[in-house]
C-alpha cells in the first residue's frame, strides 16, 4: 500500500471520527457553554466535566472503535475483511 492509500484511508477514518463520535460531544459542550455558562477557562468546570463526563466519552469511543473495526474493507488483498481481521502485529 503506498503512502497516498494509506492517507486517505487515515482522511476517512478522521471524517468518521468526526462525523460519528466527536460532533456530538463538541455540539453538546458548545451548549454547555452557551445556555449553561460553563467556563473552560475555570478549572473547577474542567474537573465536573471530566468527573461528569469522561466515563461516558470513553464508552462512545469505545464502541466507535469496536463498530470501525469490524466494518468490511475495500481494496486489493483485503478481501472484504475487517480491520480486525486484517491486524498484523510487528
């Protein structure tokens, strides 16, 4: 696989990553922000949102991962195989 497959391979999973797990926490802070006055600059909002929050931001982005990993691959020598399937460990 050359350098320019291996970028838009990296190109679409950045577009997925947005467009499916980091949209919706971006929207959802940007409210926080402005009909809730949170306050990025104030540690003390940092902290509750991390308290609050982290737990479930992993969990999406754990079943983010997991969804990617097993969704089918195009291209030679994939065989419409998953990322999964497809690992290779050096």
């Amino acid at each position: 696989m050359d350098s320019s497959t291996q970028n838009c391979h990296i190109e679409h999973l950045w577009v997925k990553v947005g467009s499916q797990f980091a949209r919706c926490w971006c929207a959802f802070f940007a409210q926080l922000e402005c009909v809730h006055m949170l306050d990025i600059e104030n540690p003390l909002h940092i902290w509750l949102l991390h308290t609050l929050f982290l737990n479930d931001i992993n969990h999406d982005y754990q079943v983010f991962w997991e969804e990617w990993n097993c969704h089918p691959m195009d291209g030679a020598g994939t065989n419409n195989k998953s990322p999964l399937v497809n690992l290779k460990f050096y």
